[in-house]
C-alpha cells in the first residue's frame, strides 16, 4: 500500500467546514503542533491566516471550539479507515487492512501524533469527546477483542503508544515514509498476532 493511500473515497471525510474555517483549523493545528495548544493564542492563529482576531471569533465563539474542530478534522482520518477495513468481507482481511490503514495515517501525519497523544489540553479533548470513545470501543471490539478485558485494553493501549512514540522518536527522524510504514506494518502484525 503507497503511504498516502488512506483511503476516504466516500467514506468518511473532515466535517464539512467553510473554506474559510477549514484554513483556520489547519493553521491552528500547525500552531498547536510548534506551540501546544496553551501556547498558541487566537491572535496567533489569526496572524498566520492573514485575518484579524475579530474574524477568528466570527468562526469559533472559543478557543476551545477551535480544538474540538482540530480533533474532529483529524478523527475523520481515523474514521475513514475503520470504515474501509469494515467494508471487507473477511475478518482476518479487515484486521489487516485496519492495520495497514491506521500505521499508514500515523505515518502520514508523524509531525502531528506527538501533539495529539501529549497535549494535555488534546489528551482531554479526546478523552471527553463521545462518538470518539464509541468509535475506539468498536474498533476493538470488532477487530481486537473484548473491550471489557482488561489485557485486550492493555494490548491496544501498547501498540497505540508504542506507534506513536515510534513515527515521533529521534531515531527514525532520518527515514523517509515508505521505509518507516513497512518496519512499523510487519511490528504491528507481529504484535497484534495478525498474519502478515
């Protein structure tokens, strides 16, 4: 699978924002990735959109509708790639596919993942936010295991971290996508016991 191949073809895309908004929670999420999101004021984000506050608080009423805005645009991502391993007719196929899809996204958005499994004020954000926790839950339950067995939740939480700190650490700053996708899909195999 080509690295930027998550696909979202008429499955689940971003929420459907204005142009206008969209440009504002992208730089948002650029500022939140330099800056954390304590560190990044709506002046700030209205400075790099090339507007004034005044129009940053005609789009989003808070700083925090910003943030639900940049978890929602980039839990479509996630979304999408549940959807198309649902759509396999194998269990084992859709397992593999699941994988493929969601080590591809991280992968894809590296510069990113450090913020949104460190920030606090992002750990939050997702923590509290409904049709995300829904959507974890049925994602192991359909492809991993049992959600109320506590080694089934230890399991994902691993490999989610170990993903994670994995496309962000020093070490492979010097690898290029493709390189990076292919160790990270043959570990995540081996360690969800996943036929490669």
């Amino acid at each position: 699978m080509e690295i930027g191949a998550v696909s979202t073809s008429g499955v689940a895309t971003r929420p459907g924002y204005s142009a206008a908004k969209q440009r504002t929670i992208d730089t948002a999420l650029r500022l939140f990735a330099e800056h954390g999101v304590s560190g990044t004021s709506l002046q700030m984000i209205a400075d790099v959109v090339g507007i004034t506050k005044a129009a940053i608080y005609h789009q989003f009423r808070t700083k925090d509708e910003i943030v639900v805005a940049v978890v929602e645009s980039e839990l479509a991502g996630l979304a999408a790639a549940v959807s198309v391993a649902e759509s396999q007719d194998d269990a084992v196929r859709a397992r593999q596919v699941l994988v493929e899809q969601v080590v591809a996204l991280v992968v894809r958005r590296r510069q990113l993942v450090g913020m949104l499994q460190t920030d606090p004020v992002l750990v939050r954000s997702l923590a509290e936010n409904a049709p995300f926790q829904r959507m974890i839950e049925g994602l192991i339950a359909a492809h991993i295991g049992d959600v109320g067995d506590s080694g089934v939740k230890v399991k994902v939480a691993m490999v989610s971290a170990a993903i994670g700190g994995a496309v962000t650490h020093p070490l492979v700053a010097d690898l290029d996508d493709e390189v990076l996708y292919a160790h990270l899909l043959e570990i995540t195999h081996r360690l969800l016991e996943i036929p490669g």
